[in-house]
C-alpha cells in the first residue's frame, strides 16, 4: 500500500515539484492549498492530485482537515510543511500584521501541522516529517526579519521534533532552499536579481525539482538514520 503524503502550500512553485516528485515516486498525495482555487483546481485536473484548501496558520483547521484525509485515504504517514508566505519590510517599515501573519503561518503551521499527525505517527512507528526553511533563516535578510525568523525557528522546531520522534521510528528533517526559480522571485528587479545569482557559487537559481528530489530522500524508506538534519540546497551559498 502507498504511503500518504499531505503537502501543504503543495500546488504551486516547489510545492508543486514535491508533489509530483512524491507522486512520481509511489507515494499517495493530497496537496494543501491557501487561497488560489483557480491554480488548485488547474493542478488537480492536470496531475489527478487531492487538493484541500485549508489555513495551515489555523490550528482547528489543520486538525480537522488531517483527520478528515485519514477518514478518506488512511493514515497520514509523510508530511511535507512547504507553505510559507512573505511580507517584506525592513524593520523600520514593518507593521506588527506583516511580522504575525509571516509567522503564524510559515512557523505555527509546521506546528499545527506536525501536530496533526505526530501521535498517530509515533504509535504506527513509522512517520517521516519535512520542514522547508531557507538560506535567510540561517544567513539572514535585509527586509525579512519576519520571514528570516519563522525559517530560523523551523531549523530548531525540527532538532526538537526529531528527539522526540527518533525512538518511536518518526524522523523529522528540515530542508533550506536557497534562491530557487518560482513565481516568489518574480517581483525581484532584474539588476537585485543580477546580483544576487552572483553571491551564488554555481552561478545560477536552484530549480524547484532539486528541492523535490531531496524531500523525496528524506521521506523515503531508505533515510530512517536520518533525522534532526537540515539540508542545505542553495548552490553553495552561505556554507554552513
């Protein structure tokens, strides 16, 4: 039988990647989605993905959205915290509902989510939880102290997680994209974009399906030995 997968933010950009990759790979998928119905309902049409729309800043709605899958296709074995929002500012500009909605949502929800999920995992024995931080959790941002903060915190978020899951076969792990090709970039400048590809060391943006293919890794069954890990996917930027 298929592992059950539940993505969030997982129909577009690289939530879209992972879903696929996972799909591609055996695994059974529902993708969460926010807000966009009109892109939802075009991905579940073309890839033949379960979509559900829920706020993965509201804990009530993660809870009930989690049981109502499992009522549906089974028990949730993977899950995938992708879903993040930004609302930048430098800190002189940032209002307190930029600062609360970038953290209620990119923080909390891997909260609410793993939440969900993690006690049904621990007593199957079996659970695989991925957390998608970012190079500007562990490196910083000018105008993202927000966002910066919520990715830093899902790097120890994950550590904590993984303790409590290692002796109960639920591994936890946390993946940091670097600057990766999606619809979040294209509002950046060209001349910001120049020069960010060239503090870079390959040289290029990362694609969504690099990101994807190391979440597929991660949730496998080859990876039980690896958990409390973050692994790095930014083309050598920021060499931690």
């Amino acid at each position: 039988m298929s592992r059950i997968a539940v993505v969030t933010g997982g129909t577009r950009g690289i939530g879209e990647a992972i879903s696929l990759k996972l799909k591609e790979k055996g695994r059974f998928v529902v993708a969460n989605y926010g807000g966009n119905d009109a892109a939802a309902k075009e991905f579940s049409e073309r890839t033949g993905i379960p979509v559900r729309k829920w706020d993965v800043g509201n804990h009530e709605a993660c809870i009930e959205s989690c049981a109502a899958i499992e009522a549906e296709f089974g028990s949730i074995d993977i899950m995938v915290n992708n879903a993040g929002i930004t609302r930048d500012a430098t800190m002189v500009k940032m209002t307190f509902e930029q600062w609360d909605e970038v953290i209620r949502v990119d923080l909390t929800g891997c909260f609410n989510m793993a939440k969900a999920v993690f006690t049904g995992m621990r007593e199957r024995k079996w659970g695989r939880i991925v957390n998608i931080g970012s190079v500007n959790g562990q490196g910083g941002q000018i105008g993202q102290v927000n966002y910066a903060a919520a990715k830093s915190g899902i790097h120890g978020f994950t550590k904590s997680l993984a303790m409590e899951g290692a002796r109960h076969g639920v591994t936890a792990n946390a993946i940091a994209p670097g600057y990766i090709g999606t619809e979040m970039l294209s509002t950046i400048p060209e001349n910001v974009m120049e020069k960010i590809v060239a503090q870079i060391p390959v040289g290029r943006l990362g694609n969504a399906d690099e990101i994807a293919r190391g979440v597929e890794f991660l949730t496998s069954e080859n990876a039980g030995f690896i958990t409390g890990s973050t692994l790095s996917i930014n083309g050598g930027q920021h060499m931690y």
